[in-house]
C-alpha cells in the first residue's frame, strides 16, 4: 500500500495549465525520483503535496497521504500534517532559514508546536536529531545562527527541521543543487540514511539525473506538466523507451564533437606565476589584526592560444579569486600574470586596456550579469569600450549583430531587454558579449552550471564550436567533471588555494593521485556508473 | 550621447503609459497636477490681488464671490492659496534639487569607493540625520533671518543625508552584481559605472524617495512658515495662513480648513504619486502587468 498516492493531477493558475494529469506514487521507505527541467512542474507537484500553492491556483484530481485525501483536507488539518508527517527541504539553504533565529530554536519550534513538548524536552529532541544530521552538539550549539555555518550545514539544518518528527514522508526540492559536488554526496547519503532508518518515503526532486539515478528506486519523469515516463530508476534509465528519456540522458552525458586540438606553438598566451591572494580577515581586537586568509596560494600555469582548460574544485577553494585575478579585477598580493607577453601586475587601468580586448568573461548566473535596463545592443556592445577607436553608432550595430549571429541569436534581438530571454539564450547573449571584441582568451566562471540539462548540451556545443571556429582559448571554472570532460584539453585540479594536480584531462579525471583530485572524482555523480551499479545490484 | 538621449525618450513614453494603469499613480497625478497648475495660473492671473487689504470685505464666509472666504484683511482666501501653492512648489522643489543635487553623488562616490571615505562620509551623514531636521531649520532661519531663501537652504541641507544615504544603499546593492564586473572587465572605471549602471538602476528609489521628500518639504515650509520664519509678508504661504486662521477657529473655521486641506492634499497627491511611480519603474515587474 502507497504513502501517497496522486492521480490525475490537474493544475491551472489563471488560463495557463501547469499541471497536466500527473501520476505519481510514493511507498514507505521508497525513494521516488522526479525528474524534469525547468518549468516542468516538479516544485508545483511537490507544493501542490504541502497545500503551498499561491491563491490562483485551481486544483482538481486526487491526493492520498496515507488514507488522507490533501486536496478536501482544511487548513487546520494541513498544518497538523506539514512538519509532521510530510517533511519539506528546499533548494536554497541561504533563504530557507530564520537569519534572527538560532540553529536549535529553529529545530526545537516544529517539535514544540507538533508535540506539545515542553522547551526543554523539545531541546534535547532537537539535540538528537542535529547530532544525527552530522551536527553534534559538542561543535556546533544549538545557540549557533545560521550565518556561522556553512552552505552545506545549513542544509543539514534544514534537513534536521524536516526530519525532526520522523516524517513519513520527506519532500526534497534540489537539496543538493546549491552546493558543491562534495557536500552534495554528503548530503545525498544522510538523506539515503534517514530514508533507511525511518522508513520514510522520499520524493526527491532534480533536474540532474545522475543523482536521481544514484538516489531513487523509482524515477518519474515529467515534462512541460505531464509525466512522460515512470518506472523502475534502471530499467528506465538503461531502456530509455519514451523518446524524451533518451533525450534527457544524451544531453546529460553530451560531449561536443572537437577535432582539431590546438598544438602549443610560440610563446604561452598566460602565464602565471607563484600568484597568490590574501584577504584580511577579521579585527581579533581593536589594535590586533587578524591572520590573513589565504585565498590562492602560489599558484603557477601557463596556457597556450586555443587550449581548452578546466580549472576544478570545491566551492571556496579560490577558483573564482583566481579568475579574478586573471581578468586583473582583483589584484595579486604576490606574484606575477604575464598575458601575450605583458605583465598586468600594478598596471593601471589605461596599461591595462589592450589586455582586457583580448581577455573577456562570462560568469554563471544569466540574470545577474546583465543589467535589466539596457537593451542587447547596449549590453553587447560593453566591451567595445575598450578599442581604440570608438565605432560608429552604424559600426557599432553590426559588430553586435555578428556577435549575436555567432552564438545562434538574431539581429533583431538586439533590441529587447534581457528579461525577454530565456536562462541558455542569456547565455547566449552573455558569449556574444565576450566574443564581441575578438578576445584570445575567455575565462567561463561555472557557465552551464545554472542551465537544464538539454540547455547545457546547446551551450557546450557553442562553447566548442567557438573554439574550434575562431580559435578562442578557455579556463572553465567548474565543480562539474562531466563539463571538464566534455569540453576541455587539460584540467587544473585547485585545492584550499594550491593547484594541487594537473594534466590531460582524460588522464588526471580517469586516474587521479593527489587526495583532492581523488575526492572529488568519487564524489561526482555519473549517470553511467549509476546505472551499472543499480543494474548489477538487481543482477 | 545623442542615441542614448533616444533610448531614454521612447522608454519614457511606455513607462508613462503603464503609470497610467497604476490607480495611485492616477489620483497623485491629478491631485498633484491642481495644485501645480494653480500656482502656474497664479504667476499671470489671481481672482483678487493678495496684496491689496479691502477691509470692508473682511471675514467673508465662502460665497460666489470669494470661493474661500477671506481673511481679517479681506484678502482672497483663494487668491492666497493659489499664491501659496506656488511659494511651497518653489521652496520644496529647490530644496528637493540640493539634497539630490549633493546628495546622490556623496552616497555613490561612497559605495564606489568603500573603506575609510564611504566610513567619513556616512559618519557625517549620522551627524547631520541627528539634528531634528525641522529644529535645526528655525535654528538656521533664526541666525541668518527669516526668509524663503533661509527656508529653502535649510530644507535642503536636511534632505542631503537623506538622499546619500538612499543612493549609497541602492549603490551598494549593485556594486556586487555581476554585470558590474563585467563592466569593469571592459575597462570602465567607477565613475562611467555609476553614471551609465548604478544611476539608471537606483533611479526608481531616488524618484520616490524625491516625490517623499518634496512632500516633506512642503509640510517643513509650512511649518516653518507657521512659526513665522518661511517666507515673509506679504507673500503669502500657507503655514502663515493657518497660522493666521489660528485665532479665529471659533469664528471663521474656513479660514483654517482650506489652507489645511490644500497642504494635507498636497502631501498626499505627491505620496501617491511616488507610490504609482515606484510601482511601475521596476522592468522587473514589467512582465506581470
């Protein structure tokens, strides 16, 4: 018998139908994997389960949660549930805690309101459950606040708050996609945990299904509102029967077709030499400065023109200070960065134009890298700032309108504001930015990381396209090795500031040494491994 | 420049439609539109001249004649309003421009710069905010003699650290953002990124903490005229009338309500106002409406 059962779900929010007869089921101890890209529905499924869903909204179809029908429930019946028995995770850890509120209060209020415990029983509940959540209470208090932990401990937090009462049921919305490949394996096993301990059901929703299939027994499949396939996680996932199975498996293993691997000839477009970043840290008094955090510490590599390469590693380990630094935003405590011969160490801003032509960024976020009251033209055209001669108006116009044909876009484009974009074509808009100028180098700060998964496969193919076209040398920033692979020449390993392996990417990721390198390679979710394992475990 | 000037005008036209869709904005643009074109009219045309005493029509009651009534002078109740209107516009609108005028480029020169400037500057915006605004206007009127000039002055030295602190905010808010590194990735320095990012995304909070201020400006005129330290006789404003009209209450209470009314109005036409504007200038909410 199911923990929840949903049949013929119907969702509209004015004339628009976001739900379109979804079916879906969770047994106890199940976990339940639900898939799809952005605006397929997931998070709608799952607030449609807690009864969250804004005012407009007109529901009709069933929902059981053990024996209980959600939609005919009334207010007070839905708020005895939620926190519960139907526990809830969310996406973002930063927003999905009190910031005013410590740690232990904020686990102890579901337990106290529930239960009816009294503070001090409700404490030592909450002490429990964050000693089980990998918070004991011997290093983190229960007076701790949210902004002393970090990204991967709030969201155990957040998990401990959901998980406090033994949920039958726990809805995990992207737990893991705000956090760093190796927190998220952490995460995806204390989750696997407590499913197993409880018997709880899980519904964990993703849009990355390599940890879908790493994670669920069974796996939904849902596109633009409607499921599309359901089944067992392997056997799905290894048939890929329905069309838009294969389709969303392709694109998550997508590899870009690159033939021509360019050879170091003349001299090294960047080198970088025994760079290394210190941040003040915190006063310890008034007289006393604190010790300096070191960011990037001597770190030391060249590239050559058209190289392809990846610079990984875990959130926080001063991937981005360096990339900064490169694009001279940030300036060095130490060392040197020589590109195409010139030292940018201590130039000024003029010195520093003929370096910028040739170096352009595109950074991770498609919202927040353009400003929302310029139109294309304008935002495209930024870096032509930078040439000699300032174009004309006419000039200017079909500078951008290649730029924008290069990446797949429209002249016509050129005159809509970026909220008329979608997040690849945002993307999209952000290369032509950085193409525009005809730079030798681009340094790509987690560029596909905030894209669906067939969004991701487009981008890829654009980013190697370029390269093999006009030429363009890359850095990638990534926490991804599926992107490392796929589209770079070589791979930086960067660790607590070191760069701590590096080589041809096939060989360090297939085969990797240092005990960085070793981590996150096992941490990475891959779809294919997944798989195999999941099949060899049903034999 | 001269493309830039174009892509401002013709968004101007379609942010100005969608305020007209907004009902706040409506009713403080009606409201605010009377009083502005009362005090236009004002400058050529006045039913009576407010500087002529006809004492045989003192303390008239309304009538067809004298819509308002008059005063212990006989002096058009109307007339005075009208003239009036035009005296607050002046001294609020001016004193608006300093505080925005020095205000906005101290609290953007302080976000773009950070550390011991932006720290300087916002301490002596503290110590400004900490005077009593409207205190420290009759303290300056009192030193250098009463007048409309000392009042603007004095309103507009109070409304700087409003407007620093209100740029500085919005500025520090966009500093971070990503397009401004890539701004600086092309090359532009702090001064081109304020003028052509911050400005333009910060410009809906300065407008409507303007229209705010310009409505606190009027209420400061009027009460510094109603200690008798705005503008002086015979110029008429109409905090003087109010308190002129003080005395009388029992007898003539219009002598009272409608100076009271025009200054309540105003104030709230121009809040409206700023509401519908703040509303409408987010492209953000572009899409939803």
């Amino acid at each position: 018998m199911s923990l929840l059962e949903i049949e013929g779900l119907d969702l509209s929010i004015g004339d628009s139908r976001i739900l379109k007869g979804v079916d879906l089921s969770v047994a106890p101890g199940e976990v339940m994997g639900l898939v799809g890209e952005s605006g397929s529905g997931k998070s709608m499924t799952a607030l449609t389960l807690m009864r969250l869903l804004p005012e407009a909204a007109r529901v009709s179809g069933r929902v059981t949660f053990s024996g209980i029908d959600i939609l005919a429930a009334d207010e007070a019946r839905m708020c005895a549930l939620r926190g519960d028995d139907i526990g809830m995770v969310f996406q973002e850890p930063m927003t999905a805690l009190n910031p005013v509120k410590s740690i232990g209060e904020q686990v102890a209020e579901g337990i106290r309101w529930h239960t009816g415990a009294n503070r001090a029983d409700a404490e030592a509940r909450a002490k429990t459950i964050l000693d089980r959540v990998g918070l004991p209470e011997s290093r983190f208090p229960l007076s701790r606040y949210p902004h002393e932990l970090s990204g991967g401990q709030r969201q155990r937090v957040v998990i401990a708050i959901a998980c406090a009462l033994k949920p039958k049921l726990l809805i995990a919305d992207e737990p893991t996609t705000a956090l760093d490949v190796m927190l998220q394996a952490q995460i995806l096993e204390l989750l696997r945990d407590l499913v197993d301990e409880n018997r709880m059901g899980l519904l964990l929703i993703s849009h990355d299904l390599a940890v879908v299939a790493d994670m669920a027994d069974r796996i939904t499949i849902m596109r633009s509102g409607e499921v599309m396939e359901a089944g067992e996680t392997a056997r799905t996932l290894s048939e890929q029967l329905h069309p838009y199975t294969r389709q969303l498996a392709l694109a998550s293993m997508h590899v870009p077709e690159r033939s021509k691997v360019h050879a170091a000839n003349g001299p090294n477009l960047l080198e970088v030499q025994q760079l290394t970043r210190d941040y003040p840290s915190r006063r310890v008094s008034l007289f006393t400065p604190g010790e300096p955090t070191r960011a990037v510490d001597h770190v030391s590599f060249s590239m050559h023109a058209g190289q392809s390469m990846a610079l990984v590693g875990r959130s926080g380990c001063g991937k981005s200070t360096l990339a900064r630094m490169i694009l001279a935003l940030d300036r060095p405590t130490s060392g040197d960065i020589s590109f195409r011969g010139m030292s940018l160490a201590g130039k000024s801003e003029s010195e520093l134009r003929v370096a910028r032509r040739d170096m352009q960024v595109v950074f991770q976020d498609p919202y927040g890298s353009f400003d929302p009251r310029h139109r294309v033209e304008r935002l495209v055209s930024e870096p032509l700032h930078l040439l000699y001669k300032r174009p004309t108006p006419t000039e200017r116009r079909e500078m951008v309108a290649r730029a924008l044909h290069e990446v797949g876009l429209g002249a016509d484009d050129m005159h809509k504001y970026p909220h008329e974009f979608s997040g690849g074509q945002r993307q999209r808009i952000s290369i032509a930015r950085a193409l525009i100028t005809r730079p030798k180098l681009i340094i790509a700060d987690e560029p596909v990381s905030a894209l669906d998964v067939s969004i991701r496969a487009q981008i890829l193919d654009l980013f190697a396209e370029l390269n093999q076209r006009l030429g363009v040398a890359y850095l990638f920033i990534t926490h991804d090795l599926t992107v490392a692979r796929a589209i770079t020449d070589d791979v930086m390993v960067m660790h607590e500031g070191k760069i701590v392996e590096s080589g041809r990417t096939a060989d360090v990721l297939d085969n990797p040494r240092s005990q960085a390198a070793k981590e996150l390679v096992a941490a990475a979710p891959d779809l294919h491994r997944a798989i195999v394992r999941r099949l060899r475990e049903e034999g | 420049m001269s493309d830039q000037l174009s892509i401002t005008q013709d968004s101007f036209g379609s942010i100005l439609a969608r305020a007209f869709r907004s009902r706040s904005f409506v009713i403080g643009f009606i409201l605010t539109a009377i009083v502005a074109l009362m005090a236009g009219i004002s400058f050529f045309w006045t039913p009576y001249d407010v500087t002529k005493l006809i004492v045989s029509d003192r303390m008239q009651p309304p009538s067809a004649a004298h819509w308002f009534g008059t005063d212990h002078f006989g002096r058009d109740n109307f007339s005075m309003i009208m003239v009036g209107a035009r005296n607050s516009i002046a001294v609020a609108l001016v004193a608006v421009g300093i505080g925005m005028g020095l205000g906005v480029p101290l609290g953007c020169w302080a976000a773009a710069c950070g550390g011991w400037i932006d720290e300087t500057l916002m301490r002596f915006n503290d110590l400004v905010f900490a005077f009593p605004a409207l205190l420290s206007a009759v303290m300056i009127t009192a030193i250098f003699g009463p007048g409309a000039i000392n009042a603007i002055i004095a309103i507009g030295i109070f409304n700087i650290p409003v407007f620093a602190r209100v740029a500085r905010g919005g500025a520090l808010s966009i500093w971070p953002r990503e397009f401004i590194l890539a701004a600086r990735a092309s090359g532009k320095g702090p001064m081109l990124i304020t003028i052509e990012h911050v400005l333009p995304n910060i410009a809906n909070l300065l407008l409507v903490q303007g229209t705010i201020q310009f409505a606190l400006g009027i209420l400061a005129e009027a009460g510094l005229s109603y200690v008798g330290l705005g503008a002086q006789p015979p110029m008429p404003s109409w905090g003087r009338m109010l308190f002129d009209a003080q005395t009388r209450m029992v007898v003539a209470p219009y002598l009272a309500l409608f100076p009271g009314f025009a200054i309540v109005l105003t104030v709230l036409g121009l809040n409206l106002l700023g509401d519908g504007l703040s509303d409408t200038l987010d492209p953000k909410l572009r899409r939803q409406r």
